[in-house]
C-alpha cells in the first residue's frame, strides 16, 4: 500500500537528512526505514515569499505487516528539531507532531485504503 507523505517546512535540508545518498537528493530516491517502510522522494514544493515553507513530498509504502512504532518514532526523530509546521499522511494532516500522532494517523489512513 503506497500513501503520499507531505512534510511542511522551511528546512529543506530535511530531505536529505530522510532519503538523500551522498550528498544528493533526486526525484525517485528510495530508502529503507525502520519497521518495514520503503519511503520513496517525490520532490519539493518551494513557495516564494518571507518565511513560506516549502513542502518535502514523499511516497511511503507499507504494508499489513509493518511495525508502525518504529517507523513513526523514526520519521519523529527526523522531524522533532526541523521546524517542521504540519505532516500529511494519506488525507490527513497532524499539527501536533509525537510519534502517538504519527502511527495513529498511518493507522486511520492505512484502514481507509483497505
């Protein structure tokens, strides 16, 4: 099951600190991720203007038999200190970012699909 992943921030250096490979970051990245998840970079939205953060979009493929927790302390992890403002999971959109919020919103998203 593939689910879009969107992360809000000015930092873009986020990506690739998530899926970049040395020193670069293309369209079509893939890495693995703790728990079972291939995450897949689909490129970033840049909005001009003063403090307009762009947008990192990703693809996140899971699977019935994947360890959320893992994968959600993890893309926590990544996020916690970036000035990250919101992720989308799927149609969902979390504000209050904790590992609590991520895995439930990749839970409700991936029932959804089911």
């Amino acid at each position: 099951m593939k689910l879009p992943l969107e992360i809000e921030t000015p930092n873009i250096r986020l990506g690739f600190d998530i899926v970049g490979k040395d020193g670069s970051l293309s369209s079509g990245a893939i890495v693995e991720a703790p728990g079972g998840v291939t995450i897949t970079y689909q490129g970033t939205i840049e909005r001009r203007g003063f403090d307009i953060p762009a947008i990192l979009q990703f693809i996140v493929d899971v699977s019935v038999t994947i360890e959320l927790s893992l994968f959600a302390a993890w893309l926590y992890d990544k996020t916690k200190s970036r000035n990250v403002s919101k992720i989308r999971i799927g149609r969902k959109t979390i504000r209050e970012i904790t590992p609590q919020k991520i895995k439930q919103t990749l839970e409700e998203e991936m029932e959804m699909y089911e």
